[in-house]
C-alpha cells in the first residue's frame, strides 16, 4: 500500500501545476463547490494509478487542482463509497495521497438522513462528531506509518474550524445546525425502527460515507471539517419512502450556501 500512495502521489505531482494545502470532498449532489473552483487541472479518476473508479449516479469522478479562496486546493468530485464493493483501503485511498501531497485541512460534506427531530430537509449541519457504525474500521490490519497504531479520536473534527463556520453562518445569515454523524454501510437507508435506534445512540444524521475519510485524515495529522444536507427525515411517526432522486433534489437547494461557508473557511485559513 505505501508504495502505491508514493506512486500516486509521485505521478499526480509531476502533473499538478502548485501544491495545494486544502483539499475537499465533495459529497452526492454537491458539487457546487467545485465549480467555484478556478482550476488548472481536472483528472477523471479512471486516469490515474491505483484510483478506483466511482460508480454511483451524481458522482462524476474527477480529481481537481486550482484556487479557491486564494488558496491552492485539490477536490474530489465523486468519492468512493464502501457500498460499491471497495475496500476500506480504496475508500480511503485518496486521503492517503492527500497527505503525501502535503495536504493539512480537509473538508468533507455529504448528504444525510436527519435523526434529530429538531431538524427538517434542507438543514445544514455542522459535523461536531461522529460515530462510525461501519462494519470495518479503515486503519484495520497493518500501520501506515507515520500515524499512530491507536489514533486519538476526541477531535476528530476541529474545534477551531467549527467555530470559524459559525461565525461565517452567522455574518451570512445562514442557518446550520449541530450534530453528530453517524456512518452506516448502505446501500439500504435505514427502517423507521433503525432511525429511532441511531437518534437514541446520540446521532443527528445518518449517512454512509464520511467517516472512513475522517479516520484516515485524522490519521494523518490532518484537520477535517464536516457538513452534512439533511436531505430527508427518519424515524418519525408516519415513515417517509426515501428516493436517490429526492435525496439529489434537497442537495442541490442549499449547496450554495455549503459553498459559501466552505469558501470562506478557505480563505480564512492561515497554513
Ligand atoms: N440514510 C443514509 N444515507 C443517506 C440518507 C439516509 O437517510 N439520506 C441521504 N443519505
């Protein structure tokens, strides 16, 4: 594996016009970011070593590089998700090149289920924490040095870049919710009685992807900020069917104003 990541790394470096610090995630239907994106370079993930290829509809599968906020970045358009197939090493493959290319915050956002009976579609929620509910932990079997054996977890997503997007929210007006993401395997969404079982764990949003990034990330002595689209709601008395399409639909109202919190994070961050 570690030869692979240096392979990678060594074949998009000689590509990339400038090294980027940030790098983005950008989950179904939320695109929008990357379109802010004044790119030098896009690479469809089939071109590129070792790269699984993303399969699922709204995913278009590219590699970014260019500036957003007055900072180089990288973004994935599409990511690769554990209900395809991949294995937690694939899934996580990317954050492993990001880090070798030098990457040092990520921001990640995907579109979720809501648990908390305080929110309603459309929400934005802030990613305080998480709980990973997937069947395999992605740093299971051997070390990737240099991260630690048994990471530490207790910030998994950065205080300091929690507050910086509340205060954006707020200067912007918009309204963002907090809480807790809980990742599951998919592909199913989850029954009415298995929303109810997660919204007693403590989660505030369900959703399968997020969270193997996150620990790989943090793994890397990377900082990770979160959002989550609350794109439906679980768990309440009249169960509610759940489309991939509506799913789509709720993402696509409110990522411009996922895209300009992250933008403006982006142009705040100093390293
Ligand atoms: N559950 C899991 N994943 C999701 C959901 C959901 O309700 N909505 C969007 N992605």
């Amino acid at each position: 594996m570690y030869a692979k990541i240096k392979e990678t790394a060594a074949w998009l470096r000689e590509r990339m016009p400038n090294a980027p610090s940030v790098a983005i995630v950008l989950g179904t239907g939320l695109g929008q970011l990357a379109k802010r994106i004044d790119r030098t370079l896009s690479i469809p993930y089939s071109e590129i070593p070792n790269f699984p290829v993303s399969t699922v509809e709204g995913h278009s599968g590219e590699l970014i590089f260019g500036r957003l906020g007055g900072k180089e970045v990288m973004a994935m358009e599409g990511r690769f998700h554990y209900y395809e197939g991949y294995t937690m090493q694939q899934v996580t493959f990317p954050v492993r090149i990001m880090s070798e290319l030098g990457i040092r915050t990520l921001f990640v956002s995907n579109a979720a289920g809501g648990t908390n009976p305080d929110f309603s579609i459309g929400d934005l929620m802030i990613i305080t924490d998480h709980i990973n509910y997937m069947p395999e932990n992605p740093l299971n079997g051997p070390n990737v040095p240099p991260g630690p054996r048994f990471p530490d977890m207790s910030e998994a997503y950065s205080k300091d870049l929690i507050a910086q997007a509340d205060d954006i929210a707020a200067r912007h007006g918009i309204k963002v919710q907090h809480g807790v993401y809980l990742a599951t395997q998919g592909p199913t969404y989850e029954t009415p009685a298995e929303y109810r079982m997660f919204a007693r764990w403590g989660a505030d949003a369900v959703g399968m992807s997020t969270v193997p990034e996150v620990i790989v990330a943090n793994h890397c002595g990377i900082r990770c900020f979160g959002m989550s689209v609350i794109t439906d709601l679980g768990g309440m008395e009249v169960p509610m069917k759940i489309t991939h399409q509506e799913v789509l639909r709720a993402a696509e109202a409110v990522q411009p104003f996922m895209a300009t919190i992250m933008e403006e994070m982006i142009k705040g961050i100093h390293d």
